[in-house]
C-alpha cells in the first residue's frame, strides 16, 4: 500500500506546478514489483488528476494576480496556455499531461471558469491514457 501512496503523491506532485516526473516512478515501480499494472495506473492517474484539481482551484482564485511575481506561472507560459485553450476549447484538456504547457493549461481551466465536471473528465480521460500507454508500452518489451 505505501508502493502505491508513494506513486500517488509522485504523480500528485508532478501534476502541479512542481517538478516531477510520476512516469519514472510509474515504470519503476512497473519493473520492480508484482503490483497489477492497472493498480498503478490507477494511483499515478488518481494523485495526477487531484494535482490538476488543484490547479484548476488555483486558477479560479489568484488569475487576477497574474501580473504579481509570485504567481505560479511564467507569464510566457501562461498566455500560451491560454492561447491553446481558447484556439482548442475544452478540448485541449486531454493535453493536460503535456510537459511545459499542460501544468498550466489546468490552472488556465480553472482561470477561464471551465465547468469543473467537464475539467474532470477530459483531464481524466487524458491523464489515464498517457499512464495506460506507458504501461502498455513497457508490458510490450
């Protein structure tokens, strides 16, 4: 259970707006253990979807402080992430696991006031199915 807990926070982490890489964690723990793949799939999705909600909320709160130096996000990075949103709609969501422009993208969700039912999902759906074809992918070698 503390496998999967440590697999959880990792992939929480890495969703906001920290450093982190859950999908190391995700293969070693794919490598090193006799855990059901689809457990771990389903704790790195769990803790990489909560992060992303917790982006979200952030951005429903402190978009107006956009401008400020502690904001959590380059300005650069954020008018790009807003750019994607408004140039791909919700749609851009199932992106949300993209290094660089998908940490972002969640808070710019949030900033936007996307219906947090619909953030949900596609977030979900996105976030499972890069873990899925991780763990596909190394059940393949």
């Amino acid at each position: 259970m503390g496998l999967l807990f440590g697999l959880f926070a990792s992939a929480f982490l890495s969703a906001t707006l920290l450093p982190g890489s859950s999908e190391a964690a995700l293969v070693a723990l794919l490598a090193g253990t006799a855990l059901p793949p689809w457990w771990l799939v389903a704790a790195a999705t769990a803790g990489n979807v909560l992060g992303s909600v917790v982006n979200y909320g952030i951005g429903r709160g402190v978009e107006r402080f956009r401008d400020r130096s502690w904001f959590p996000v380059a300005p650069r990075r954020y008018e790009q992430a807003v750019g994607w949103y408004r140039r791909f709609g919700r749609w851009s969501l199932l992106c949300s696991w993209v290094p660089v422009v998908g940490d972002p993208l969640t808070l710019v969700a949030g900033a936007l006031r996307e219906d947090w039912r619909v953030f949900l999902v596609l977030v979900t759906l996105g976030k499972a199915a890069r873990y899925g074809a991780i763990a596909g992918a190394f059940a393949a070698l």
